[in-house]
C-alpha cells in the first residue's frame, strides 16, 4: 500500500511537470515567437516521463534504482548543458 502511494506521488509530480513543460513551451512559441530553445525544453522535460516509465518496467527493485540513478544523470547533464 505505502508502494503504491509512492509511485502514484511520482506519477502525479510528473504529469503536472509535463503540463508545466507543455504550457510553458506553449507560451514560448505563441508570445515570445522562440522556436529553438522552445523545442529544446520541450523534448527534455517531457523526456523525464518517458524514462521514468522505462525504469517502472524494470524486473527488480535494485534494477528500478539503477535505471533511475542513470536517467538522473541524464538530466542532470542535460540541466547543465542548457546553461
């Protein structure tokens, strides 16, 4: 039971930061006329959800932690990278 209201926190933090990504490159786009950087945050933000699903998919738990530390890298890289 507190699994299962673990995972539904995440699945819940990450739509609405989906959203956010959404809205944010929608405004982007529409009002500032900014189209590169724009589909840039785009394609990375909404990748958090796309890897986090990867990792849910996994067969064990110290499998899910692996996944899950190596796509925080990632992020963190490209976090970096967009500096």
């Amino acid at each position: 039971m507190v699994d299962e209201m673990k995972e539904n926190v995440i699945k819940i933090k990450r739509f609405a930061f989906a959203v956010r990504i959404a809205n944010t490159y929608k405004y982007l786009t529409s009002e500032k006329k900014e189209f590169v950087i724009s589909k840039q945050l785009l394609h990375s933000g909404t990748a958090v959800g796309a890897l986090y699903r990867e990792a849910e998919h996994t067969e064990s738990k110290p499998d899910f932690i692996h996944k899950m530390e190596l796509h925080r890298k990632n992020a963190t890289k490209r976090y970096v990278g967009s500096n």
